[in-house]
C-alpha cells in the first residue's frame, strides 16, 4: 500500500497540475496498440511525447492532447464497428446528442433527452440522473468488462459530458467532484481538466450543484457542434497563452535546424548547405534525434507567422515577408502544415484556445469533423 501511495505522488509531482499521465489517461489507446491499432504511432505524429515522440506511462497529457487521444480511439471504434459488424448505428451520434440537448427547456430535461437517445440506440444505462437534495450526479457506467480499463473509459465518457453540457449551457458546468471507481493518479486532489476535487466512490460520476438543472440551455449550434464544443471547452478551460514549439526541448541538430528555419524558409538542399552538413548525414542525425525535416519546416512556419496573427496584419502584405509570393500560396502552406485555416490558426494563437502545439490542434479539428 505503501508503495502505491508513493508512486501516485510521484506521478502528481512528475506530471503537475494540468495533466493526466498517460500511464492512467492512456490506457485505452495502450491496448489498442496492442492488438495492432496505430494508435501509438498516431499520437506521436500528433506531437504527444514532445518533439521526440516517445510516449511513455510518465508522458503528460494536456487537456487537448487528452482529448485528441478519446477522439482518435472513439473513431477507430466506430470505424471497427461499422466496417466490421456493419450495425445501423448512425456516424455522428454525439453531434446528434448535442442537438438534442441543445434543444431542450433546461439542463435537466437535456441530460433526460439524452439518457432516452442513447437508450434508442442500444446504450441505455450509460447515463443516470440523480438528484439529492443540494447536489446533483451524473452517473456514468459502461459495458467494460475488463476493470483495468473500466474508470478510464467511464472517465473519457465523463469529461465528454461535461464539454458537451458546458457547451450547451455556453458556460463551464461548475463541478463539486468528479467520482471515480479507479485508483486515480489525482485521489483526494483537484482533477487537472475537470478542476474539481477527485473523489473514490462505487459509481463514476460528475457532482454538481442541483440548481444548475434550471439552466436553459443557449448555445447555437452550426453544421460541427461537436468540434464547436470542444474547441468552446478547451478556451474556457484554458485563459493562458499558447507556449509555442518548445524549441528548448530539441536536440543540437533538430534545433539547429529549427533556428535556420525560424530566420528564414530553406528547402531541405539549403539548409544542408548553411549547416554545412552532407544531406544524408542531416537525414540521419535528425532521424537519430527522432525528428523530421518536415515537421520542423512547418513549426517554423507557423512561429514566424504567429507574430503577424497576433497583430491582425494583412497576409497580402505578411506573405513576400515569409517567402510566398502571395497570400494564396501562404494560406494553402498554412493549411498543410497545422490542418487549420489562417482564421481558425489566428483565432487560437490570438485568444489562447490551447497551449499546445497548432499542429496538434489541427489534427484534434480533423479528427472531430469526422464526428459530425
């Protein structure tokens, strides 16, 4: 016992207040990769583990990384479901949930609406209301057989709730405590993403104030409400400032590669050239330091452009500045190095929607629009 008390505070030291490990947060996609799913390998294109790659039970899951992991393992699941069983269970279930809910009297007949749509689709019991006096749960259960993997799926169900009602209500669902079945890395201590205090109990749930049921749900949604909601979560939860690439984290030849980079645009050709180093030595020593020219020619893209976005200039004029010779040929660059549009990168540079890496931030977009 004693051991294990130790290692959830080192796991709370080693991680810090923002982040689940992925040893705890990740054990979904951990035995996913074990029977043969990418999904390891898709993460680490995502930019989790750093500008390495390595993802280890240590490595810290941001709240968007985390959720970009759910997502990814949600759509894999559905894919498995509908190319191998091919049931007449719908692609979008969560878009048509928020559409529901969204058109409900208040907060308490939204999550009764939802409980009778999941029910009509063959997850009945997934959700349950119950009201005590002054607080209010929501229940979470799954059909997991495997306890290892049980809390954290009912977990990723969980937060998926509580983005989906905070969106609903076009505010953050204030939570009491977020109960858990498992033996979380945060017990008796406040949950990185939900900010509530973690408690152990028999049932999986979300706590909150009863006079919350009263809330009229006001969002609007559009043709993405699940990618709406969750980028609307991520800003709400997150008011600080992106951190940009973590240069500091790079390797001597990745950064010095990133340097070159982030003073001008080169081809691969040039930069060997400036570096003075044979292009197939600069192959192998950033393949050595588990990087890639590519991904490092799209982060300095995206850095230089970040100033510019922050200032609202015109990319007509930004454009010749950074190499391109119009702001076409920036925004289709712009596209293909982050997945987002200039106004989708500019909005969340400029109003903090994550502090993680854009590139990441695109693949999270790509993979929810695929949800809708």
């Amino acid at each position: 016992m004693g051991v294990e008390v130790s290692e959830r505070k080192s796991a709370r030291q080693t991680v810090g207040a923002t982040s689940l490990p992925f040893g705890w947060a990740g054990k979904t996609a951990a035995a996913a990769a074990a029977r043969g799913a990418p999904i390891l390998d898709w993460l680490s294109r995502a930019n989790v583990g750093g500008p390495e790659g390595v993802i280890s039970d240590r490595t810290a899951l941001s709240v968007a990384q985390y959720t970009l992991m759910c997502v990814g393992i949600m759509n894999l699941v559905d894919d498995e479901i509908h190319a191998v069983s091919r049931t007449k269970v719908p692609r979008g279930t969560a878009s048509t949930g928020l559409r529901i809910m969204a058109s409900a009297r208040s907060l308490r007949t939204a999550i009764e609406a939802l409980g009778k749509f999941y029910a009509m689709i063959g997850r009945g019991g997934q959700i349950a209301l119950v009201t005590s006096g002054a607080t209010t749960q929501v229940q979470v259960s799954e059909d997991i057989s495997d306890p290892y993997l049980s809390a954290t799926v009912q977990e990723m169900v969980a937060v998926s709730l509580h983005c989906q009602f905070s969106f609903i209500l076009d505010r953050l669902l204030p939570l009491s405590a977020f109960v858990t079945t498992g033996d979380h890395p945060y017990d008796n201590h406040v949950h990185p993403y939900l900010r509530c205090a973690v408690l152990r109990g028999s049932k999986t749930a979300l706590i909150f104030p009863t006079a919350c049921l009263d809330l009229e749900p006001v969002a609007k949604l559009g043709d993405t409400p699940v990618t709406d909601a969750v980028l609307f979560w991520l800003k709400a939860l997150d008011a600080q400032t992106p951190a940009g690439f973590g240069r500091h984290k790079l390797k001597p030849v990745s950064a010095a590669v990133y340097d070159k980079l982030r003073d001008h645009d080169l081809s691969y050709e040039e930069c060997s050239l400036e570096l003075r180093l044979p292009s197939d030595e600069l192959r192998r020593a950033l393949l050595a330091e588990g990087s890639g020219y590519r991904k490092l020619r799209h982060s300095a893209l995206l850095e230089r452009l970040r100033p510019h976005l922050m200032s609202g200039a015109c990319l007509d004029d930004v454009a010749p500045e950074l190499g391109f010779s119009d702001a076409r040929s920036l925004r289709r660059s712009v596209r293909s190095a982050s997945g987002l549009s200039v106004a989708e990168l500019r909005k969340t540079i400029c109003v903090g929607d994550t502090r993680d890496d854009p590139l990441m931030v695109g693949r999270l977009k790509h993979e929810l629009d695929a949800m809708n």
